[in-house]
C-alpha cells in the first residue's frame, strides 16, 4: 500500500484554482487570521502565451494547461463528439479563454431569486461584480474601480466591425456602448478582462497579490482525489501531487471549486451523489444526493464564415510573414494589434421573437477564421460571426465513469435537444444574415463562405447546426443551488447533507446566465467568501 503524506491541518481548503477559487484563496486569506491551502490539479501560470489575450488560440490543444474534456457522442449533432476544454492551471479557465467580460441579463439573478435563493438577486449581487472590478471607463451605478480585476475597452477598433455595429442599427437592433450596464441588448464592442494588453487572470489578479502571505499555500500540479469525511462532516482532502498521496486536515471548510465538470465528479468520488451510481463504481455513499452531475446547461455556438472584400482580416496578417513578424513587433512594443484580441472583437445581442423581454441570442464578430479554434487560420480574408442561444432548454449531466479520479467523467450536454433550441438558433442565423445584408455591411463582405447563400430553409440551416454547431465554452449548472429536492447545494452554497463542505463555482447556477460565464462565476468567488467568512469561528 502507498504511503500517505499529511501536510498539515488548514482552516479552508479551496479545491481549485480557476475564476472562483483564486478570488476565495485571496479573500478568505486577506485578513492573515485564517490559514489557507489552494489546490490546483496544473502548473504555476508560467506559460507566455498564457498572458498574451490572443495566446487561447495556442492554448486549446496544450494538455499541460488544460483538461482536454469532450462530450459523449451528442445524439442531436449526428453523434459527434464536442470538444470542452477547462483550464488546467493557476487561473483556471480564466488563463486559457477568450477575455470576454460580460454578467448577463439582471433578470438571470432575477430569476435565482425567484427560484427561492435568498441573496442572489441583482441587486444583491451587483455590489460583487463592483467589488471585484478595475473598470478602465470609471465607476458609475454599474461599475466599479480599485477592484484586482481589470476590465477595459478594446485596444483597437476595426473598421469592419464598425460596419457590423452600424448594420445592426440599420437592421433596428440599437447602439450599446455598455453590455454590462442598465440594459444589455444592442450592438457595440466587447470590454475584456485586460490590462495594457495583458492578460487578467484570476491567478493574476487575485492570487499574484496574496502569494506572500504566510497564511496562505499554493499547491500546483496537487489533483484532488477525494474530500475526506469524519461521518457527515468533511475533515480534510486526499491529493495526488508528484505521484505522492497527500492529505490535508481542514478545522472550518473544505470549498470545491474545480468547475462545473470537475465540482461534481469530485463529489461523487467523495461519496456524495446517486446512491446506486456510487455503489456501481465501488464508492460508499456519504450521501445520497441524486442531482449532482445533473442539470448541465451550456451554451452552443453555430459561426458563420465570411469572406472579406479586402485584405484587412487577422487571417490576412498572420499568413503572411513579414506582416507575422510585425505582429510580434507591434505587441512588444506598443502592446497593441491583433494579438490584443479577445474571442470577440463586436458583439450583438437581439430578440429573435418579437415577443421576447430580453435578448435570446448574443453574436461574436471576430476578424478572423479557422475550421476549429486552435487550429491554422483560413488562407483568404476571413471573418467569423458566431451565433449563440442565450437561454437554452437543453439540460445534460456529468458523472464518473469509474472510481479512477484521473479517469475523464462522462459529458452529455444534450445540445439542441428541445424544438425551442433548435428554432432559435435557426432564427438567429437569419437575422444575422439580415444583419450582414445591411449597407453597413455590404461594402466590406464578399461572400458567406458558411453556411453558403444557398442554404435558407428552416430544414437545411437546422442541418448546418447540426454539423457544426460546437461549445462556447460555458458549463454550468451541475451543482445547482436552491431550496428543493433538487439542490445539491444550498444558497449559502453548502453542500445539502454534510457539514464542512461547500461549492463555490459557476455548478452552482440554479440558471445558466444570458451571457459569458467568467465574469459570474468571479462574482460567485467574491460573494462565497463573503458567505464562508460570516461563519468563520
């Protein structure tokens, strides 16, 4: 038998290094009276590309930095399989996406409340996004300044994506030059989660600050196996790091925030999930908690392809090398140009159906294109306009396959599951088109490469979402907070069941939010050490 190593008794354990469990590390350590371990499954945040904004572009296929998930064959995309890459590093998924900064809709924690979470409306929420945020355009009623997070405007505009915004205005959609303000829907540019061209990780922004406390530690290439129990309350967390098995004691809580993939399979390692899939796999049951791994939500992206009418796309930039190299040249010295780029430059949000309070599908407009993301960008000038639904009906799972903890669980996101899924994203492809046919637009566009100006009916376009919709990288939901039966946690985030055992990531949106889930789930963060700190001994 290995030999176990004990490293120590904590007052937290925090289970996870991503967008909320920097901020709680950083948090529930500030005040130097609570001594802190952080878990993180991958390596310091070392890896250059990771600061530079465009550098996801390298970071998609990098096992090292990420997890490299994909969904079990999905019944409604001709049974592809859909790739789900989570960050596997200091940061999380926060060091490897796409630097967008968007909340959603206030009616998202609107909603929450209405759900029966007591606290997680938007107007008890807003005070966290204030908190955490830096914003580069000042405060105001919606924003915050001094926080760790910067969030700051686009470092160049284009001139085709300003004829994007300005054809969304002609196709009646109006200006918005804050998604993140009063109202979302409209069209405008992005704000990102930068600063000066860098890269605004939670490891950067959170962690960087607190490394030197001696109340805290950091334990990199650490993959958590197990929480450890004392009867119903959680004691400490068995780990793996080097190939030794670690394990730390815990006197207050052990907070799990590994992710809406990772949360719940590390549950149901724990004991703490469906009593028959437990025993199935050879795990006693802690407590039987059939929700865990349910409810998955997560957003679905169908990107049209354009052909520009000349050679200013980033397409045209990188495939030529002397205008690669002044790329290069430019961010070094300026930090400026395309490698400044978040995974969206513009963006539009609209109602498909006229019925409709708020917006249903969000555009990203990006001035480049590739087959899949990481992979080498087209040879022509190419632009990439991505369609995704909002407010999908579609719920899957997450579940261990086996009681190995290095052994990937089972996805089953479900995509276009539901007729209101896949008409919406059939309408959303329309009225993106409508968007592009506008004069605005008309002089910078040469062709729709994909779907191709022959595909129109209703039949043939749900076709073309079904070969090529993909994730926009937004799994949520598997942990969900509320008050029912079917909770896994409550809305202090408490595991229902055990003591001494939170969550604290976006798993735990009884929702999924109308928008990007980075700049939420640092919310979650902000308001979870709040939560833990006011039970603190």
């Amino acid at each position: 038998m290995q030999d176990i190593e004990t490293t120590g008794t904590f007052d937290y354990i925090v289970v996870g290094a991503g967008s909320a469990g920097c901020v709680l590390a950083n948090r529930l350590s500030a005040s130097g009276r609570h001594k802190v371990l952080l878990l993180e499954a991958g390596p310091p945040d070392r890896n250059p590309w990771i600061h530079i904004p465009l550098g996801y572009a390298k970071l998609f296929t990098n096992p090292r930095l990420n997890w490299m998930y994909e969904t079990e064959p999905e019944a409604e995309l001709n049974d592809r399989r859909v790739f789900q890459p989570r960050g596997k590093v200091l940061g999380g998924s926060s060091s490897i996406n796409g630097l967008v900064y968007v909340r959603g809709q206030h009616e998202d924690y609107d909603l929450w409340r209405q759900l029966g979470n007591v606290g997680w409306s938007f107007d008890d929420v807003l005070p966290y996004f204030m908190r955490a945020e830096d914003q580069e355009r000042g405060g105001d009623d919606y924003h915050g300044t001094g926080g760790p997070l910067a969030v700051s405007n686009q470092r160049d505009t284009h001139p085709v994506a300003d004829g994007f915004i300005e054809a969304g205005v002609c196709a009646g959609i109006p200006r918005n030059e804050d998604f993140n303000g009063a109202r979302q829907e409209g069209m405008g540019y992005f704000q990102t989660t930068s600063r000066n061209g860098r890269r605004c990780s939670t490891a950067v922004a959170y962690l960087k600050p607190a490394r030197g406390r001696a109340n805290l530690s950091i334990e990199t290439d650490a993959q958590a196996t197990r929480v450890l129990f004392d009867g119903k309350r959680a004691c400490g967390v068995e780990y793996r790091q080097n190939g030794t098995v670690k394990r730390a004691g815990v006197s207050g809580e052990v907070i799990v925030s590994s992710g809406a993939i990772n949360s719940p399979q590390l549950l149901e390692l724990s004991g703490i999930g469906g009593g028959a899939r437990l025993k199935e796999h050879g795990i006693s049951v802690i407590h039987n908690a059939r929700n865990v791994g349910e409810n998955l939500q997560d957003h679905a992206q169908v990107r049209m392809i354009l052909r520009a009418k000349r050679a200013v796309t980033i397409n045209d930039q990188y495939n030529n090398i002397l205008r690669r190299i002044g790329i290069g040249v430019d961010y070094a010295l300026r930090r400026r140009g395309p490698l400044t780029v978040s995974a969206g430059l513009a963006a539009a949000f609209f109602k498909t159906r006229p019925e409709l309070v708020t917006p249903d599908v969000e555009v990203h407009f990006i001035m480049f294109s590739t087959d899949k993301m990481g992979q080498n960008l087209h040879p022509f000038s190419g632009i990439t306009a991505s369609v995704c639904q909002l407010r999908p009906e579609s719920r899957g799972s997450v579940h261990i396959q086996s009681p190995d903890p290095f052994a990937a669980p089972a996805i089953r996101a479900n995509y276009l599951s539901t007729e209101l899924d896949r008409q919406t994203n059939i309408d959303g492809l329309k009225k993106m088109r409508d968007i592009l046919h506008e004069e605005p637009m008309r002089e910078h566009i040469a062709e729709e490469v994909e779907p191709g100006i022959d595909v129109q009916s209703d039949d043939a376009l749900l076709a073309y979402c079904r070969n090529m919709a993909s994730t926009i990288y937004h799994p949520t939901c598997t942990c969900a907070m509320g008050t029912g039966d079917d909770a896994v946690v409550t809305p202090a985030l408490k595991v229902i069941g055990v003591e001494g055992l939170r969550v604290a990531d976006g798993s735990i949106m009884p929702r999924l939010v109308s928008g990007n889930t980075n700049a939420p789930i640092i919310m979650i963060g902000e308001k979870a050490s709040d939560l833990v700190l006011a039970d603190a001994r």
